[in-house]
C-alpha cells in the first residue's frame, strides 16, 4: 500500500462505469435493497432503450449508479456520500459557484 492510500485502506479500485462493475460492488457492499433498485432501475432503463430505440436513458442510469458504486467501494466515503445527500434534501444543493460542473467531473472521474 502506498502512502497516497492510507486514508483508505478498506477502499477497492474504482469500479468499470459498466451494468456488471457496478453490480458487482453493490452486490459486495451495499445492503439488498440497493441491489434491487439498482436491479429494478437497470431493467427499467434496458426496456425503455429497447422500447424507443433511445440509448440515453441507459447510459444516464448507469452513470449515475456508478457514482453510488463508487462510494460503496470505500465505507468512509459512502457514509460522506449519504451524509451530503441528507445534507441536500435537508437544506437543498449547494449554491452554484460550489458546485462542480459536468465537465469537472467528466475529467476527475473519466466519465
């Protein structure tokens, strides 16, 4: 382990922003009832793009599921993760000028 990783000794690599990496680190770490919406949304997601003919809808689901599988990968972060949406539903978002942009985290998460 290096030094850089200390902090996060519990943490595993960062999951494939794909339907299997992501279910393979909530079905590792995240309690049933998130694996079954996850499962549930991704079905949902799958039949919609089938439906229509209209990939967005799956990627979106995805994207945004492997944000929550990133935070189970590391306890510490994803108790920080909950926290900050019970934060957001309490008091609503942070304003703007603290928010991070789509291209922002397209370049720190590669997504």
């Amino acid at each position: 382990m290096t030094a850089s990783h200390a902090g996060h000794a519990n943490s595993l690599p960062r999951p494939a922003c794909t339907p299997a990496a992501i279910r393979a680190v909530l079905a590792a770490n995240a309690d049933p009832e998130v694996l079954q919406r996850y499962d549930s949304e991704l079905d949902a997601a799958f039949e919609n793009a089938r439906e229509h003919g209209d990939l967005t809808p799956l990627v979106q689901t995805v994207r945004r599921w492997w944000f929550e599988a990133d935070a189970w990968r590391d306890p510490d972060r994803q108790r920080e993760f909950l926290a900050r949406i019970e934060k957001y539903q309490n008091e609503g978002p942070p304003p703007p000028e603290n928010r991070m942009s789509r291209e922002e985290i397209r370049a720190q998460y590669g997504v």
